[in-house]
C-alpha cells in the first residue's frame, strides 16, 4: 500500500466521522469545496494562489469594523465570547441528571416548600435562574415571562428547553 493510498483512507475515515458531526449537506460542502481547491491547483495553481492576505485583513477587519459600527462594544464582547464558547467547548446538557435534579428538587418542595430550594445550586444556569425566581416569591406569571425571555436571548441551550418548559406550568 503506498502512502497516498494511506493518506486516502484516513481521509475517507475522517469525512464519515464528520458526518455526524457536521450532517450530510455539511459534509457534501466539504467534500465540494476541498475538491475545488483541488481541481484549481491541477491546473497549474498552488496553494500560494489561495492566499492572499491583504484580501483576508480586508475582509476579517471589515467585517468587525461594521460590527462594531452596527453594535454596542460589550454586546460584540459577549458575542465573541458566546462563539468562542460554542465552538471550543463541548458542553452538552444531560437529559437524565437534569431529570434527576428536578426531580430531587420537586421532593426538596414537596417536604419544605419552595423555601427549602433557598440553598440550593445547580450548574445549569437556566435552572438556577427559575429557582431563585420562585424562591424570591415572584408569580408563577412572572417566572414564565423571566423564563421565555431567557430563551429568547438565546443563552440555553436548546437540548434543556423541553425538559424545563413544564417547570413553568407548575406553581411555585
């Protein structure tokens, strides 16, 4: 086996592995775009031809130049930080233990009442926010409102949603 055929069958490898990461349509634009590049340095281009850094600054620079012209500062800020966050770290919310932990918190009110939850933390912060509301004594009309502002913000992730939205329901 010579090692171009190596190199084809790890990168066959890695593009199924992608596949779930990034769906089908993903990959298919992967795959499109890298055969593109491909096909241009076969006709007598190098990699140098695709690189072109003044045109890279124009675009980066501008790009975050208009940003900051459409947007405040601290809002680009949590942005970066919101993206950075999304695209390095792989947080995905658990199902089950959220399940469990409302769970034991259902029981924690059931036996003290809602004050029982006062010292109670959790690392969902979704969570957190709905307990300190209810804990505070606010209306169960108001946590709702609190609640659905939250994820019209856009700061849950969406896996937590579900599971959480009959929270709203119950009295607090």
């Amino acid at each position: 086996m010579d090692i171009l055929t190596l190199v084809g069958l790890v990168g066959l490898v890695g593009l199924v592995g992608l596949v779930g990461l990034v769906g089908l349509v993903g990959l298919v634009g992967l795959v499109a775009g890298v055969l593109v590049v491909i096909l241009a340095m076969l006709a007598n281009a190098t990699l140098l031809t695709f690189l072109n850094l003044p045109g890279l600054a124009i675009v980066l620079g501008g790009t975050f130049a208009v940003t900051l012209i459409k947007f405040r500062l601290s809002s680009v800020m949590s942005a970066i930080r919101l993206a950075s966050r999304a695209a390095f770290m792989d947080r995905v919310e658990r199902p089950d233990e959220l399940i469990r932990e409302v769970g034991a918190l259902a029981m924690v009110v059931r036996k003290e009442g809602i004050l029982g939850l006062e010292n109670h933390t959790t690392d969902n912060v979704f969570l957190q926010k709905a307990i300190n509301l209810c804990v505070d004594g606010h209306s169960p009309e108001l946590v709702e409102e609190a609640l659905h502002h939250e994820i019209q913000q856009c700061s849950v992730p969406l896996m937590t949603l579900p599971l959480l939205a009959r929270l709203w329901r119950s009295p607090c």
